[in-house]
C-alpha cells in the first residue's frame, strides 16, 4: 500500500505546471512542421520494409521556434524545481521514488480543488 505524503503547495503547484507546459509542449509540436528547417519531402519506394513518406518541410518560423525555445526553457526550469525541492530531504530514502511517482499523480486526487489541497492531511 502507497504511503500518503504531506506535500508542500510549492512543490504540488510546480509539479502541475511542468506537467501543463509538457502537455502545451507537445500539442504545439503536433502542430509544426516536421523539419525546424526547410527540407525537401521523400517518400520511400515500394516494397521498402517500412514504408515511409513525409511532404516538403517548410520549416518552422521564428516565432513557432520562440515558443518551443520558451517552453522548453521553462519544462527545464520546473524540473530542475520539482527535483531539487529541499522536501525530498524529508523523505524516507527508500521512499523517495514512490514519493515522487505520488506527487505526479497528486493532482488527479484532488477533485478540483487544487487551491485547497495541500498535500495529504498531515495527522
């Protein structure tokens, strides 16, 4: 049985938006070009063992290569939060990993009131 952790809103909070800005991340790369630059397209022939075929790039614009540059700095910066909060200091080191596997699925308890959760109730 997984043990229930007091975490702070700081870390609970950063732990919700790295996984916003991943979520934001991986949408706008589903909207982009395929090449960063311009590339010609391919296609391969027939027969080939894993047929593959991708149209002209146009490559990306500046601005779309603004935002990826901006979220990725950002993904990185609550990473680099989450993993060094001074709260890991007080966890069990057997624990840790399961801790933090904890804090990643936090915010699907909290039934919406992410303002009002805390972490668990401490006794």
């Amino acid at each position: 049985m997984a043990d229930s952790y007091d975490f702070p809103v700081s870390l609970r909070q950063a732990q919700l938006e790295l996984h916003q800005v991943t979520a934001d991340l991986a949408a706008l790369g589903r909207t982009l070009p395929w090449s960063v630059v311009l590339l010609p397209g391919w296609s391969r022939p027939d027969g080939h063992w894993y047929p593959s075929s991708r149209p002209d790039s146009p490559g990306w614009t500046e601005e779309q290569q603004q935002q990826v540059a901006a979220l990725r700095a950002r993904a990185l910066e609550l990473s680099i939060t989450v993993g060094t909060h001074p709260f890991w200091s007080t966890v069990e080191k057997g624990k840790v990993v399961e801790a933090r596997m904890a804090l990643k699925r936090v915010h699907e308890h909290a039934d919406g009131d992410e303002a009002a959760a805390g972490g668990t109730a401490a006794a």
